[in-house]
C-alpha cells in the first residue's frame, strides 16, 4: 500500500515534528558531571576530567561538609591535574560557573608510597651501581 503525500501534507507533518522537538525537555542540562574520576592516588598526582558545559567551577575540601573549601579552578577547560596533596581524602565538586547549586561530587583518597619502600629501591639501585662500578674496575685490571 503507497500512501501519496501531498505538499501541503507535508509542511503539516513537518511543523508537527518541529512542535514535538520543542515540546520536548532540553537533554544535558543537569550541569556538569565528573567523568571516571580515580578513588585513589599514590603516585602523588592525578586528573580530573568533566564536561557538561562551557565554563565550570572546581572546588576541593577536605571535609565532608565542605567547610575549608576553596576553589581551585575556574574556567573553560575539561579537565585539570591535582597534585602536592598530602595523605587523605578529599572531596571535589563542580559546577557551571556562576550557578548555585553543585552538580556533581565526587571523592579521591590519596595514600602515598611509604617511605620504606623508597628506601629498599634507593638501597637496591645504590647496591646495584657499587656491583657495577667493581664489574668495570675488575674487567680493566684483566685487561
């Protein structure tokens, strides 16, 4: 069975399908959202990544309760590096800039290497160059 559309039928189809669009709720609005933050950091530095708008608002705390917060970026760029934090964890927010409400949150815990493993490798690498150093000096003496 061929339905045949006249022009007129058309236009009607096409402003109907223009309506709906509009009717329709704007997706993406919810502000910007965190996108696979790490949980944990030993290495000392880690990234951030988000999108959802064109400019956002960082926050990092300390606290559950946000109350030693301080921005720390403010801009148009989706992504930004933390690092120089001491053990802990820390809480990270953002937001498009200029609104009141924060959109997405999320928590990092930063447990550095303990200090005795970067010991045992300097003492490895330490030992290893000695046993280098006597390897040259006794393959020129035999030479």
């Amino acid at each position: 069975m061929t339905i045949l559309m006249t022009p007129r039928v058309r236009s009607w189809l096409w402003c109907l399908l223009l309506l709906a669009g509009l009717a329709l709720p704007a997706q993406g609005t919810a502000g910007p959202a965190f996108d696979s933050p790490p949980e944990r950091d030993a290495a000392g530095f880690f990234s951030l990544n988000w999108e959802g708008a064109e400019r956002f608002e960082l926050e990092q705390a300390s606290g559950p309760d946000h109350e030693d917060a301080r921005i720390i970026y403010r801009g148009s760029d989706t992504s930004t590096t933390v690092s120089g934090l001491p053990d802990g964890e820390y809480r990270f927010r953002i937001r498009e800039e200029g609104a009141e409400e924060w959109a997405d949150e999320t928590t990092v815990v930063v447990e550095h290497h303990p200090l005795s493993r970067a010991f045992l490798f300097f003492a490895l690498g330490a030992a290893l160059f000695v046993v280098l150093i006597l390897a040259i000096a006794r393959g020129r003496r035999l030479a």
